[in-house]
C-alpha cells in the first residue's frame, strides 16, 4: 500500500523540490492546517513548489488549502512549510496523506510543527484557543505504516512521547505570556463534523480537541524519526458542546483570524531550536 507514497517516492519528490527551493537543512518543517495559510506569508526569501508539480502530491482541493511547499526564513532561520494536506476525507489513502512528512525527511527535516484546524470538546475552550497537543487518539481507522516496511521504518514505532516532550517544552517557553492551552487531540476520518453523541464519546476517551488530520503525520514521524509537535487552533466548539451548528466557513474564518497568533508563537518558537 505505502510504496506509492513510501521512501523511493518520498526521495523522487524531494529531489525534484529540492533544486527549486535552494535551501539546505531546514531548521524547523511547518505543516499548516485548514485556513491558517496565511503563516506562510511570514517566511521571508520564500521560493514555492506548487503540490501539482511534485511527483506523489495530488491536487489539493478544498477551499482554504493552498497546496504548495514554500522555503525560505523565519525569522531569520531556514524553514520549509508545507501549506496544504491531503486529506484521507478527500479520498487519499493514509499514505499519501502522511507523505509530506517523508518527503521534509527527505529534505533534510529534523524537526517538524504540524497546526491544525480542530473543534473544542473541552468545555472550557474557547474559539480562537491555540491548543499544544500532547498526545492524540487515533480514531481514523487508518494507519499509514500499514504494509511492506518502508527503508527506515521503524516497524513498531514507540508512540509514548509521539509529541516530542522537547518540543512541547520549547513552544511552552515561546508562548511566554500568551496563553497555550494543552490537551489531547482525536483524529477522525470525517468529512462529516461529529454528532453530539460522537463528541460525548470522544471527551469520555479523555479527548480535548479533534480534527480530521495530524494523527497520520505523527505516526510516520515516529517511524522515520522526525521529532514531532502539533498545535491545535479550536475554531469552533464541537458539536452538542453548544447548539450552535458547526460550518466549514466558520472554520476557515477562525483560522484567519487566529493565524497570525499562530504565527507569532511558530516565530518565537523557530528562534528557541
Ligand atoms: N470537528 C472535526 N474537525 C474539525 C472541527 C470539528 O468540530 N473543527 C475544525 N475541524
């Protein structure tokens, strides 16, 4: 299943990135969720690949995803950001989905901060709310190290410390005075949000937050060995939390509001690595 999107493509792709974005080793490897594109506009000298013109990266096509790899300076250090997913929702397999995470490993990606879009199961979340994951709950039904072992893999990763207790120290210290909650992030399948009846189910599991990504991308880091964090934006409260219905454009919207929060916390984060 995963030869498609295993280490041999991982290694086609970047040789065909590497060229065009001209960087060396990056310090620090974004992945930016659903409407929080606009983190990319911070990375100064940026050079972009579009997705389409890597081999192994489909089309992306969901409103709000950009879909391109860009290189370039934060804050004055080297850093590729990858704007875009492959959702599994849209029909990708877990493989492809995770497949940017072997590709910057292919690129040199030591270090990797995967954001996302997620709704609030944590009564005392609020929309707007960065959240640092601490672990995650895969409930997608997927695993993208399902399969013939890739060169490198791991094949029975250790998933204690998936969210690298480094990281999350570091981007604790970068948010300073800003507030940071912390909690556990659930990845599901979608693309339907959850009943209230799934998301009583999901905060009983001890969730804090879920969302449709992440979980995929953190299980390929721990089997090449990407040190890995995620930050959860909470865009809306998860469904029953209140009555309000959850709308995609309500998503997209909190997250070019909160983005540049966002990007003030990856900035101070870059500066500590
Ligand atoms: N559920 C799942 N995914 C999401 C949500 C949600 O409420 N909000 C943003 N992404």
């Amino acid at each position: 299943m995963s030869a498609s999107w295993g280490y041999e493509a991982a290694r086609a792709a970047a040789s065909v990135i590497a060229p065009r974005i001209g960087i060396g080793e990056p310090l620090l490897t974004l992945i930016l969720g659903s409407g929080l594109g606009s983190v990319v506009d911070r990375v100064a000298d940026a050079r972009s690949v579009p997705y389409s013109s890597v081999p192994g990266f489909p089309d992306t096509a969901v409103q709000g995803h950009a879909g391109r790899v860009v290189a370039g300076t934060l804050a004055g250090r080297p850093v590729i950001v990858f704007a875009g997913r492959f959702h599994m929702y849209e029909g990708h397999p877990a493989a492809a989905s995770a497949f940017p995470v072997r590709v910057a490993h292919s690129l040199g990606a030591k270090v990797m901060v995967a954001t996302n879009a997620a709704g609030g199961i944590d009564a005392t979340l609020s929309p707007g709310d960065l959240v640092l994951i601490d672990d995650q709950i895969n409930l997608t039904g997927r695993n993208p190290l399902e399969g013939t072992l890739e060169e490198g893999d791991t094949r029975f990763p250790d998933m204690s410390a998936a969210y690298s207790p480094r990281l999350r120290s570091l981007l604790a210290k970068a948010a300073g005075n800003r507030p940071l909650r912390r909690g556990v992030y659930a990845g599901l399948l979608g693309p339907a949000y959850e009943t209230p009846a799934e998301v009583r189910m999901l905060r009983a599991l001890g969730a804090d937050v879920t969302g449709m990504s992440t979980v995929g991308e953190a299980l390929v880091a721990a089997a090449i060995g990407v040190e890995f964090a995620g930050i959860s934006l909470v865009t809306n409260l998860a469904s029953g939390i209140t009555d309000a219905p959850v709308r995609h454009e309500d998503v997209i919207e909190a997250g070019r509001v909160a983005s540049a929060r966002l990007g003030d916390l990856l900035e101070a984060a870059v500066t500590l690595l």
